[in-house]
C-alpha cells in the first residue's frame, strides 16, 4: 500500500508561465515596471466585458475597496449569502458596516433571491451574490431587486472564472465583480485579485483608495486621504497573463475532471448545478449527500482521509461562526437559514486538482460510493 496522496487543489502550469515570469523578474523595471500589469489588466477587463479592471493583491481587497469605493461605512447593512467563505464577508466589518446573511438556494448553493428581498431594510446599503464553487446565482431576479431599491450589487466571483449565466460571464454582473488568483483557484498568481467595473467614478475612486490616497500618476508623493495599499507585482501578473491566455484550457479540464466524477455519481450524491443557458467552470467539485444516509461532513472526510484522499468541508453558515457570534443578524440568520443549515453539514467539496486524474477520480469515486453503501 503505497498510494499517491490526492490534493484537493492545485494549478497547471506550463512552460508559458515560466517564460512570463522569467521575462518580468527579467525587466519588468524602471521604465517598464508596469508592462505586465497593464496587459493582465486590459485582458482581464475584455475577458468579463468590463471597461475597467484593477489588479489588487487579493480578492479580499478588491471586496475592501468596493465597499469603500461605494461610501459603505458605519450604520449600513450589506446584505451576502450566509454559506460563502468569509472573506466574502469581513470586508464589510472592515469598513464599519453590518453583514446580514441571507438563505442560500437548494439547487444553485448561491445567494437566494426571495431571502435577499425579505433582508431589506431602510439601512441596506450593497448587496454580495457569490458564484459558489464556480455555481451561478438567479442573476436577473438579484439585479432586479437590487436596481428596484437601488441598491450596487458586488459579484464575488473568486470560485467562477470562465463560467456564464444566460450568455453572460462570471465578471459581467453588477455594479463591480471581484476575482481571486489564490493559489487554489482555477486562474492562480499565487496570491493576487482582480476588481473589473463600467463604473468610471468607482474605478477612479479604487485607484486613489488602493495607492495611499494618491491620484493615478502622482509624482510628487503627495496624499490627498489615508488609503490603503494593495497592488500586484509585474511578476504576479506575468503568471496571471500566462493563465488568462490559457483560460480556455483550464476550464475545459475542469469540466472533463467533472465529468469523471458525474459518471460515477450522479444520482447518488447532489453535484454542481449548470446554470440556465451558461457554462459551469466547476472551480471544485461539490457533493451534498442525501438527508436519510446520516452521513454528515466530518464522516465524508475523515473516510476519504483515511485512504490518502484530501478534501475540504462545504463553507459554514458564516452565522454559526464563533467570528460573528456577536453579530445581532447572525442570531436571526440561525433561526431562518433553513437551507444553509441544510446542506452545508451535508456536503464536501472532492479533490479537484488541476493535476487531477481519471484514475485519481475513480479512486476517490469508489471511497465515497463505499461509504454510501454502508449506511
Ligand atoms: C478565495 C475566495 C475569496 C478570497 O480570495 P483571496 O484572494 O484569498 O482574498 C473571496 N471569496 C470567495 C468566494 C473565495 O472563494
């Protein structure tokens, strides 16, 4: 017994990344510091048709500077999805305002249409849909909501790139999405995010936030405001640029790795659901097993550990958090979460590795199956 031990996530990278990098570290200095920055940044921003697009160190800025670029602060309520990881959602006690975590959808896992309405109130100030584990949400009834109440809806689309909803991609929804280049996501820079917007006032205004209060171009140092700094390095976005020029190929593999698994499972596990006339990137592979087995997530887990196999626990109700125990809405949230509270003791998210294979899968497929056929 000497089996490989399977990640539960991981890039693909080619000869193409290292020659960007190597060309950054190379020259991206001095006068050329900012080429690779640029050019990831155009090709990010014609990939979601977006006008604009800021490359950030991380997705948990790019939500920071939304938040602040959009003046939520102190006394506002953000209304976000209770079953999301929680840098969807501590941005918003970076800036002072109030989480409200709404029902997740049994079907999609994301942000449900019907609780984000019954969540408003006079002090709602932005709404956070999340595409959960490259799942997209009802898009048109949250944009609907949001523009009757004039609300700014934030995309976080960290877990979606390269998936649609009706003909349009992950990036393209709302007031501004956001992206992470985590080194577990699909498009990786190591670390590294991405905010892309139509929104001209709000991309001027993250450009002064994420540079300590200095106007784009500021040569002689001189800081209007106290900002923030979250920039990506040239050799960061040397590697993004040489993943972006791959999306396709990524994603295709993402899809194939689903498919293995869809052979084998479906029917007796829930799996990622394909959005209506779009495309499923299916960042991580996600199973909610049936209520009547009583297989819980730690039993799913420590089953396929105990054979070499990684996985990771579907998100928590942030609600059930010891972070927002103190959190008056996360009270309520408990109460009224009945989908969230749900699903999420039910499910687990399969190795999806982008050095994943057939046979990788048929042995993480025959654990599982095992452990469903014993209760
Ligand atoms: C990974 C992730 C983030 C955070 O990304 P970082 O780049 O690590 O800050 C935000 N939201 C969701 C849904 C994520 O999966």
């Amino acid at each position: 017994m000497n089996k490989k031990r399977i990640p539960v996530a991981g890039p693909w990278i080619t000869q193409r990344e290292v020659r960007y990098v190597t060309d950054a570290v190379t020259s991206n200095w001095y006068g050329n510091a900012s080429d690779y920055i640029q050019r990831f940044e155009m090709s990010f921003a014609t990939m979601t048709n977006r006008t604009f697009a800021v490359s950030l160190p991380s997705c948990t800025a790019a939500i920071h500077l939304a938040l602040s670029g959009l003046g939520v602060g102190p006394g506002d309520e953000v209304i976000l999805p209770d079953v999301t990881w929680i840098a969807s959602a501590a941005p918003v006690s970076y800036v002072g305002a109030t989480p409200v975590f709404v029902d997740i959808d049994a079907q999609t896992w994301c942000i449900s249409p019907c609780s984000l309405e019954a969540a408003l109130t006079k002090n709602t100030k932005a709404v956070i849909a999340v595409d959960l584990y490259g799942n997209m949400p009802h898009f048109q009834e949250i944009l609907e909501i949001a523009a009757e109440h004039s609300l700014p809806v934030i995309e976080d689309a960290a877990e979606a790139v390269g998936s649609s909803f009706m003909g349009q991609v992950a990036g393209s929804f709302g007031t501004t999405s956001v992206f992470s280049f985590h080194g577990s996501k699909t498009l990786t820079t190591g670390e590294g995010g991405m905010l892309v917007t139509d929104d001209e006032q709000l991309f001027e205004r993250v450009l002064v936030l994420r540079d300590h209060g200095r106007a784009p171009g500021d040569k002689m140092f001189f800081n209007a405001e106290v900002g923030f700094k979250y920039k990506m390095s040239s050799m960061q976005a040397a590697l993004g640029l040489a993943q972006l020029e791959r999306l396709d190929e990524l994603v295709a593999r993402k899809r194939e790795i689903f498919t293995w698994y869809r052979e084998r499972l479906d029917g007796r596990v829930q799996l990622n659901t394909e959005p209506p006339r779009g495309l499923n990137s299916y960042w991580m592979v996600t199973a909610v097993v049936p209520e009547s087995g009583g297989l819980r997530t730690e039993n799913l887990m420590s089953g396929l550990e105990a054979e070499g196999i990684d996985s990771r626990p579907f998100f928590h109700p942030l609600s059930s958090l010891p972070a927002y125990r103190e959190i008056v809405s996360a009270a309520r949230a408990r109460q009224q979460n009945v989908i969230s509270y749900s699903v999420s003791p039910r499910g687990i998210n399969l190795p999806s590795a982008l050095s994943l294979t057939e046979d990788d899968v048929d042995r993480v497929a025959s654990v599982l199956l095992k452990m469903l056929e014993a209760v």
